[in-house]
C-alpha cells in the first residue's frame, strides 16, 4: 500500500501557531536525534525569508523568540516532529533568491541556556520533581509529562554555582533519582521518566523486515567485551551533607550468566562515586541499574526505513526477520530522518542480548 506524504513548516510564537514557512529545495530538511548529547534533537533546513499565514499574506519572523515545528502529513493526517528553536541563522542571496539557512534544536536549547543570577536553593523536603518543574517553568516550559516519584531532598539543597545551566542542574537532579536525562516529545512537552531496561513489554516499534516500508537491514556489529566485564557494582556517596556516607552493592549472581561471580570464580569490581542521591532506596536501585545493564551485551543494528513518526529518545523497539529466524528487543539510540518525498529514516539500535546460555 502506498502512503501518500506531505510535509508543512509550522511558525509557533509564544507557543501557538502563528504562520507558516516555506522551505527552500536546495538542502532536504533534515531532523537528527542522538540520545548522547545534551541536546537530543536537532533539526536543519532552508526556508524563505518571510513567512505567511493561512491566506498566504506575508509575515515577518523573529528568529529570536519564534520556534518551528515541522509536521509530516501522512494520508491526511499530521504528525508532529518536534518543536525547534533557532540557534543559528545564515541570510544567503542566490541568483536573485533571498533564502535563510537554519539550524534548529529542541527545547532544551531554552533550558540550557536559562540561568539564574541568584543561587538555586530548595529546602530540605522539596520533592524531587517539583524542583525539576520550577526550573522548566522558569525556562518557558509549561508543559511537562512526569512520572510521579514521592523522592525528596533529605537536605536543602545549594550546591550550584551561580550562572548554572538549568539544563545541568536538571539532569544532575534525574539522575539522582535513577530518572533519564531531560528530553522532549515530538509535541515540544518536556519528558521526566525514569530509566529502564527495554523489555518486549515496552517496545514502541517494531521493524518487521517483511513489510515493504522497512528497506534496508544490515551492519550489525557485536560491541561486547565479556572478558572484563565487572559481576560486581559498588556505589557510594560521600556527601558532607549528610551524617553518614551511603554505599550500595549489586552482584551478578546468576547461574546462567557467564559473567556472574560464580561461573567466573571470582569478583570484578566496578567503583562508582555519586556526589548525590535521593536515598538509600535509590542509590540501590542504582546499583541494580548497572548490574542490570551489565547482564546484557549490545549488538549496534544499521536500520533504514520510510519515515516513521513518533519515535523518542531511547525508545524500546522490536526486530522481525524471519530470513535470520531473528525475533529480538532493541534501543534506539539515535536516528537521522530526510523530510522528503521517498525520504529515508537511518536508525543506530542497540540490540539487546542477555548474557545468559
């Protein structure tokens, strides 16, 4: 069955929509999502210089304030993905031809770039995700999906420099309480939720390598490295905060693990330092964290496919290949996506493989 795509460039001011704009063929419009940066999503592309409305009247744009959000339109039905802001603007003039080139980034580009000049301060009791919302809200973001966690500062808590990046001092916060690191959904809503080992329970999407909008299939490569692979995780916080020091041990002890302390005949130790954390509860499931992690070896998959909306960062997303007789769970870690007509979506996926036999 054939799709019929389209594509249309949202102006959003002060978060609504305000105009349209219209991008200029000479570069595809490109969005980019890699899970290791800071800022996750990125996106690039080249626009007229003046935008319009719905009855195609010209409109000025502030490339200071106004945010993009392109919108990919399947069968008549749009699909959002992301919401952009502007960090960098070149004006170019080709054969008679004004054209701006934009490169874009998701709103934590607004967090990061938020800083206060006082010193952030919360007291002693101050749930966890209260002050990770004080901070979005500082930064203009009003709309905030978070799983709920009753984690609360044991102290008050000043421990930043002034000037920090709110987006620094949110991710230090996640951490503490084993949440991932701040992103945002294709709908521009910011997104607190804790971290996870990708189970088939959880997969967002599945390539199944028989139907004809998933192409391409290949370069997996085996990452692993078993033979120093630590069995045993220790976690500690030194804080002086706090009245004692906190440490929490995992160990991999499971009999079907060749990694595990048994089938090893010895302990490998791994030694980590927090400089904070919610609570005991938390720095155990902690070490739980990198225990878990530690029972699965990761093989990076190559994907490419047609275009695929809706995808998040580290999302959990399942292969089919009965060529391979291959049926497996994965981790997207990044993807490129050409917004284009026959356009590509090149996905990097570690596939997870339990160390078991």
């Amino acid at each position: 069955m054939i799709r019929k795509i389209s594509f249309k460039y949202q102006l959003l001011r002060n978060g609504s929509f305000y105009g349209y704009l219209r991008a200029v063929t000479s570069m595809t419009p490109t969005i980019n999502m890699d899970d290791s940066r800071e800022i996750k999503t990125s996106f690039s592309a080249v626009f007229a210089p003046s935008a319009f409305d719905a009855d195609n009247k010209p409109l000025e744009i502030n490339w200071l304030t106004d945010e993009i959000q392109p919108v990919l339109i399947i069968d008549g039905v749009d699909y959002p993905l992301g919401v952009f802001m502007p960090a960098k603007v070149e004006y170019t003039k080709q054969q008679r031809s004004k054209r701006v080139n934009v490169q874009c980034f998701d709103r934590c580009w607004r967090v990061r770039d938020t800083r206060s000049d006082e010193l952030l301060y919360w007291p002693a009791g101050t749930l966890y995700i209260d002050a990770i919302k004080q901070l979005l809200v500082a930064s203009g973001i009003n709309t905030v999906f978070a799983v709920p966690n009753d984690a609360v500062f044991a102290n008050a808590r000043e421990d930043w420099k002034l000037g920090e990046s709110f987006l620094t001092v949110c991710n230090e916060l996640l951490q503490e309480i084993n949440y991932k690191p701040l992103w945002f959904k294709s709908d521009g809503s910011a997104v607190l939720e804790p971290v996870s080992v990708p189970t088939a329970e959880n997969i967002k999407y599945t390539f199944d390598l028989s139907d004809p909008k998933t192409r391409v299939y290949a370069n997996v490569s085996r990452t692993s490295d078993i033979y120093e692979s630590p069995n045993v995780f220790i976690v500690y916080c030194a804080n002086p905060d706090r009245n004692e020091n906190m440490i929490a041990t995992a160990s991999n002890e499971n009999p079907q693990s060749p990694l595990s302390v048994q089938r090893r005949g010895r302990k490998i130790v791994s030694v980590q330092q927090v400089n904070n954390i919610a609570s005991q509860t938390e720095l155990d499931a902690y070490a739980v964290w990198l225990r878990n992690k530690s029972l699965m070896t990761g093989e990076t998959v190559k994907v490419s496919s047609g275009l695929i909306p809706g995808l998040g960062v580290t999302d959990a997303v399942g292969f089919i290949d009965n060529e391979e007789n291959l049926v497996c769970v994965g981790l997207l870690h990044s993807y490129t996506m050409s917004l284009e007509l026959g356009g590509e979506m090149k996905h990097s996926i570690e596939r997870v493989v339990y160390n078991l036999e």
